[in-house]
C-alpha cells in the first residue's frame, strides 16, 4: 500500500488463507481502543450523549459503531470506497454516517466534531502532518483527538515490516503498507501534534497480554483455520499506562483555542 488511498483489501484475493489484515487489526485493537478511550473520556469530563466524532481510517466501522453505542452521534470516514461499502454492509441501525474521505483531506466542516480518533493512518501516511492539521481543523476548540500508531524501534519492524507484511507464514498486509521512515516514535508525533495546534496530554503503551497468542492467531486467521471472532480473545491486547511503548500505543492531545491577535 503506498498510501491511505490504496485498495483496501489487497491480500490473497481468493481461497480461504485471504485476509484482510486491517479489519484483523480493528477486531484486536478494539477492546483497549474503547477502554482508553472510556479513560480519556472520563479525564476531560467529556459526555459521549450530545457530542459528535469521527473516526478517520474507519474501515469496516467497528470502532465507529462502538462510539455510537456509548451515545456520540458518529461520522466514520476511510479514504477506500471498498472500506465504506464493507461497512455500510455491517451496519446495525446504530445512526453511524459513512463517509469515503482521505485523511489528508477532509470533507467535513471545521470546528465541527468533540472528539477525532485516527486509526490505522498515521503509520501508513507519508503526510503526518497533513492528518493533524485536518484534525485540528476539524475538532471544536478544546475538544479530544485520540489516535493510535507503531512505535519504530527494532521490535516493531520486525513486527510490521516483517511478520505482518513479509514472512508468509504470517503476512496479513500488502507488502510496501508499512515502512520504517512512516513509524513515529512519540516525541517526534508529540512534536507534529504541537505544530498542528494539538497539545499532546498522554500516552500509553499496548501490546498482547501473550506474543504467542499474536502468532497463534495470525497463523490461524491466515490459513483459515480462525475465524474473525476468534481473534480479539486469543490475542487479548492490554493496555500499559507506566509502560514505554515497544511497538504499538495510544495517546492523545487538546487542540488549542485559537491565539486571538490584536491589530
């Protein structure tokens, strides 16, 4: 993938090994996406019942839908029309509006939103810079942008440019989706998110409760011996508040109230 306006699924097009390694990831990360996300909810006195979010990367809209159901009133936005379709199919009435936008890009109003979460698109663009500043755009003064993204320390290549998108045996992305030079480690992010307008306020490390329940799982899902629901317990991801992040974390930032100049 050379970008967040690649195909979606572009993996083993056929036979049951054929995987979708992005839906794999929303599926695993979702149980400590909505636990820090309930954490920062709670840390900025944020009531999910009369507010508005939007998930950027949303793929198939897990998370979107999980938004919904604590009350925000949600717009989920991929830049793959492939992506929006899986997720309009997955749709159960929970009021979600999908949306086919790039990160980069948003066709959304500014000061419009309390809460931005970005998924799966800050390690795989070549314009970091470019996202932040869409969220600020977009995000009410004040208001929460949430994200979650690979570290670049030597675990994590071997993880993302190795395992996930180079050895067979475990391949479950397009080879070329990640790249060393696109994974951050959080100063530098911190320091994007400053230039954006974006006071970064947390970070906390993640990872598999057991890295044999990852290969376990990955195996599995990619020679079709799991199914998707399978996943998220045998991988069992935690969260690791007063951990430094070896390979994955989340984190999040305010945006600021605009400095008001005098003429």
């Amino acid at each position: 993938m050379s970008g967040p306006t690649a195909p979606y699924i572009a993996l083993d097009s056929a036979g049951p090994a054929a995987v979708d390694g992005r839906h794999i990831r929303a599926l695993t990360f979702q149980s400590v996406r909505m636990e820090y996300l309930r954490r920062v909810l709670g840390q900025l006195s944020l009531a999910a019942t009369g507010s508005r979010a939007l998930v950027v990367g949303s793929g198939r809209g897990l998370l979107a839908r999980g938004l919904a159901r604590l009350g925000f009133e949600v717009v989920a936005a991929d830049p793959s029309p492939a992506a929006t379709a899986l997720a309009l199919d997955a749709d159960d009435g929970l009021g979600v509006s999908y949306l086919t936008t790039p990160a980069e890009g948003l066709d959304v109003p500014d000061d419009s939103f309390d809460l931005v979460y970005c998924a799966d698109t800050l390690e795989i663009t070549e314009r970091p810079d470019a996202v932040l500043e869409e969220a600020a755009r977009v995000l009410r003064p004040g208001a929460a942008f949430v994200y979650d993204t690979v570290n670049r320390t030597p675990v994590s290549r071997l993880i993302y440019l190795g395992a996930f998108q180079g050895f067979p045996g475990t391949r479950i992305m397009p080879r070329g989706r990640y790249a060393a030079h696109r994974l951050r480690r959080p100063v530098e992010l911190a320091e994007s998110l400053d230039r954006a307008g974006l006071s970064a306020k947390d970070v906390s490390a993640f990872k598999p409760r057991d890295v044999r329940g990852l290969v376990r799982a990955t195996r599995g899902r990619r020679r079709g011996t799991l199914t998707d629901d399978q996943l998220p317990e045998l991988v069992d991801m935690v969260l690791e508040p007063e951990s430094s992040p070896v390979v994955t974390y989340l984190g999040y930032a305010v945006r600021r109230e605009p400095v008001t100049r005098s003429c």
